[in-house]
C-alpha cells in the first residue's frame, strides 16, 4: 500500500478551483472535491494505475481524471505525491510554466 503525500502547490490548486466553483455552485464544488479525493485515495493499492501525460512525458508525471479536472502525481512502489490539480481544458505545459514547475 502507497502512501499518499499531498505538495502544498497540490492543496493550493484543490482549494482554488473548489473556490471558484462555490462561488456559483458549493454542492458542486463539494461533489467535486470528493469525487478527487476518492480517486486520489484509490492510488494507495494501484499507484500505476494513471496514464502518462502525453504532453509532459519528461517530467515523470501520471494523471488521473476528475472531470473537469486532472491530478498529476509522481509515483514510486512505496509513495504517491499529488503534485497538481488543474483543469482538464487548460494547456499543461502552460499550467506547469506558470507554476515553475516546467
């Protein structure tokens, strides 16, 4: 079993979109963070289990999808560490230049 370690950048990119989103809608907003949660905590027995991102292969990342939202993590046999959450729409290598992380 992986142990899940959430980034603060990670946290920060959660609490920002599920803002947004309860400005018009806190039901939805909710719904959505718990559908990721749910997701996120299903990468403790299958931490493999997201695909690669195409536009990203050199980072190491893999993403899982929250619609309209995607998780990218790093993950090794022992530990899983959320690194984003962003929208799935947006450009990922724009998303990650402005993040500093590319």
């Amino acid at each position: 079993m992986a142990e899940i370690i959430w980034t603060n950048a990670a946290t920060h990119d959660l609490n920002e979109i599920a803002e947004y989103i309860a400005l018009s809608n806190p039901i939805a907003a909710a719904e959505l963070v718990a559908d990721i949660l749910a997701k996120v905590e299903r990468l403790e027995q299958l931490p493999q289990s997201g695909k690669t991102p195409l536009a990203i292969p050199e980072l190491n990342y893999r993403e899982l999808t929250a619609s309209p939202c995607r998780v990218l993590y790093r993950a090794d046999k022992n530990t899983v560490h959320i690194m984003h959450v962003c929208r799935a729409e947006r450009s990922l290598r724009k998303f990650l230049i402005e993040r500093g992380t590319l």
